[in-house]
C-alpha cells in the first residue's frame, strides 16, 4: 500500500515504491478528502505531469515497463497519452457486461486508428455476479488476444485493503496463479 504525496528530488516527483514496483496515482497529489473534480485539460495536465516529472527510472536503475491505468472510454486522458508517449501496446480491462464491453470496443478502436496494438483483454470482476466469457468473447470479435480472467473474490478485495498483492499475500491462490498467467504472457509480447 501507498499513501501520501510524493516526494520531490531534484525537481522530479520520486514515486513510492511497494512490493518492489513505483507506484504514482493522481490520488497522491491530492488530499485524501478532496473530491477530484477534473475537466478535461486538468486530467490530461495530471497526467502529462506524472508523465514527464516523475523519476521512473535513473542511469543505474531504468525503468523496464511503465503500466498505466486509465478510466474507461476514449477521452482527454487517453488522447493524451497517445500524443506525449510512445505506446508498446495497451491491455483493455472489462467486466463481462455489455455496457463495460461498449467502452472495451471503442478504446480498442482508438487505439487501432493510431497505431497501438492491443495485447489482449482482461475479464475483470469475472463470475456469478457480473457473468463469465463477455471479454473472451469480444476479444474474439475484435481479433485481440485474450489474455484470461480475474474473478470477484473476497482474498483479492482483503488483500487490496491490507495495501498488499494477493499474490504476494497468497502465491498459491487461484487468482494469484491467473495475475502470474496474464503478466507471464504479456512479457512474452513484450519481448521482456
């Protein structure tokens, strides 16, 4: 778990470190209390701010992989994103319901039209409650890789709170197992 705002060296934002990853959200630079109530062009500065002052990697220590998550659909944030930095590739993340799999749609076709590939489609929140195989089935669709499942599951939540990965909590767990498949093949994509 991280909390806090990030410290500064040299002009730059250091990211917080957790279980051995950098981590950086808007949500740090902001008080907890506050209600983020951003239009377009202060969402996109955000971004371009962790972005470009933040140190992510040094000489003696780059950065190998920069995972950015972003809100659902296709607006300044992501367009943003596309003009400040090369992309390798996006991963889209839906629950199996149809309204989520609309958003999945139109973020893979913007990112289709400029030139980012999609390495695949997660099904979050995967099970009973929400439903099973609408992220399979869309990636079928639009002729993505499937990259697997994360299903709803009280440990993953727990774990969350606690501010530590279910996989480092719980390596045996059938959804740490799923998160290992999902990285394990986009490495792979990757080249890494």
């Amino acid at each position: 778990g991280i909390s806090g705002q990030p410290a500064y060296e040299d002009g730059a934002m250091v990211p917080h470190v957790a279980h051995g990853l950098k981590a950086m959200s808007v949500g740090l630079l902001t008080k907890a209390e506050d209600a983020m109530i951003w239009r377009g062009p202060m969402a996109s500065q955000a971004i371009n701010q962790m972005l470009t002052q933040t140190r992510w990697g040094t000489e003696e220590q780059p950065l190998d992989v920069l995972v950015i998550d972003l809100p659902p659909g296709t607006g300044d944030v992501q367009l943003t994103l596309i003009q400040k930095t090369p992309l390798d590739g996006a991963v889209i993340v839906s629950t199996p319901q149809e309204v989520a799999l609309a958003d999945a749609r139109r973020a893979h076709t913007l990112f289709d039209k400029v030139g980012v590939p999609t390495l695949g489609l997660v099904e979050n929140m995967s099970g009973e409650v929400f439903g099973t195989g609408g992220a399979e089935a869309e990636a079928a669709r639009l002729g993505a890789p499937y990259l697997g499942d994360l299903p709803l599951d009280g440990a993953l939540r727990r774990a969350g709170d606690a501010g530590r990965p279910l996989v480092a909590v719980d390596p045996q767990h059938p959804a740490s197992e799923r998160f290992r498949q999902i990285a394990a093949t986009l490495a792979a994509s990757l080249d890494l």
